[in-house]
C-alpha cells in the first residue's frame, strides 16, 4: 500500500519546432510556449517503440516453472505527449535558472523498468527527462491538505493498493509520509514551471498530466497537470492510432 516515489528525472527537443501566431493548428499535439510538439513527431516515437519492442511470437513454450514472454507494455500517445511536454519546460527553466542536475538516470535503469529496449527512443527521452528534474528544486515538504488526502486515497483504491476492509481514515494515516509530503512539494513546483511557459495541449489529450508518484504497479498517486483541463484550445482532427494490439498499456515509473 505503500506509495513509491518516481526517481527526479532531462528534455528531448524532438518534434519541437519555432512557432509564431496561430495556437489551434490541425497536427499539433502541444504547444510550449513558441514552440509545438507535433503529432507527427509523436507518431515517431510510436513508430520506434513498435519497431524496438515486436511483440513475441513464434517462441518456443517457456520452461516448466517459469512464465511465458510476455508483450513488451508500450505507453500510449499521451504518456510520449507529457514527457515531450515537460522535457521542454524542464529544459527552459533549468536554462533560465542555472540549474543543473543531482543525479544522473540511466536508460539501462528505465529499461528494465519499463520492459523495454535500451535502445528505444522513448526510454532515452524519460531518462534525460529524469536527470533534468534531478536538479529542479522543490522546496520544503508540503503538508496535505484535506483534499489531498481524499484524492491520494481514491486513487489509492482504484488502482486496488488499498484494502477493502482499511477505512479510508487509515490509509491516509499510512500514506501521509515524507515521501507524500515531497511529492506534493514536486507537484507545485513543476505546476508553476508549466504555468510560466505557456503550454497549451490538444483536447484529445486532456487532462495531461505527469505522474510524481506512484503505488506498486506504476499506478499513478499524485501528478503534476501538464496545459489546460478543458477542452477548447489546439483542435486536431486526426483519429488516433492504437499503440498495440492489446491497447494502450501504461509505462511505468522508477523507485527511488
């Protein structure tokens, strides 16, 4: 029941390109400031996941004892659309400030817990994006407020990290800790980083948002709101493709 603390993660310019006027253009999934994230370019690390990470077929059975080879669980367009996102905030407000990194993330690290290749492009992206955050402050611990508890709580259940039989005052008890109070602090943080530079998302990927903690299974606890909650803005009328056959699988994040 215990929630984990994803690791503190460094940008990736891929897919950004210079942008004056018009903020509602067809093909862009998010906008950060004078610069646009595009579909296209999301599409490109879909395509690499794809091509780094085959689905397993044709094996032989596994070993008596031991589990079959599982499919490889690939993020969908929006998990690939956050880290894009705060990977250029993290990059212009470590520029504007001086900051510089604490710890350095390894893709090799992420790879294993994604169940990804290391050579994947995506996996390279979330470690820069990682080490980035390493070095962005986050002040003080922040105590929960009531709200805060409530939420941690509810999310807490749906992802099935909390017993039935433990009444909801219980778990708060239990959850409320260092590593709840840090992440709290991380998501004010990074939410007044997003706010300074601007950044508008498509509606078909709203509510955007980037996990700061997690419970076991990569079941996101708190998250920082990455662009708008509604749904005017950027407008794109593409269809989205499905990442897998089996659909959109979550990726997860790292322990600290």
């Amino acid at each position: 029941m215990r929630a984990r603390r994803l690791v503190a993660v460094a940008s990736v310019a891929l897919g950004l390109v210079a942008l004056s006027g018009c903020r509602a253009e067809p093909g862009v999934a998010a906008y950060v400031g004078d610069l646009r994230i595009t579909e296209d370019a999301v599409t490109d690390v879909v395509d690499d996941l794809r091509a780094k990470n085959p689905t397993p077929t044709g094996q032989p059975e596994a070993p008596e004892g031991q589990p079959p080879a599982q499919a490889p669980q690939l993020p969908d367009r929006g998990q690939i659309v956050s880290v894009l996102v705060l990977a250029e905030v993290c990059e212009r407000v470590s520029a504007e400030k001086n900051y510089q990194p604490r710890g350095q993330v390894a893709p090799e690290q992420l790879a294993q817990q994604f169940g990804l290749s290391p050579a994947t492009g995506y996996v390279r992206q979330v470690a820069e994006l990682y080490t980035c955050l390493s070095g962005v402050p986050t002040g003080a611990p922040a105590e929960p407020t009531a709200q805060d508890l409530k939420d941690v709580v509810a999310a807490g259940r749906k992802a099935g990290a909390i017993p039935a039989d433990v009444p909801d005052e219980a778990a708060a008890g239990q959850l409320d800790g260092e590593q709840l109070r840090t992440a709290l602090a991380t998501r004010k943080s990074l939410a007044e980083a997003v706010a300074a530079y601007d950044v508008t998302v498509n509606p078909r990927y709203r509510p955007l948002e980037f996990p700061v903690l997690s419970f076991s299974g990569n079941a996101p606890a708190v998250s920082v709101p990455l662009g708008e909650a509604g749904s005017d803005g950027v407008t794109d009328v593409s269809t989205p493709d499905p990442l897998s056959p089996g659909g959109p699988q979550a990726a997860g994040g790292t322990d600290s």
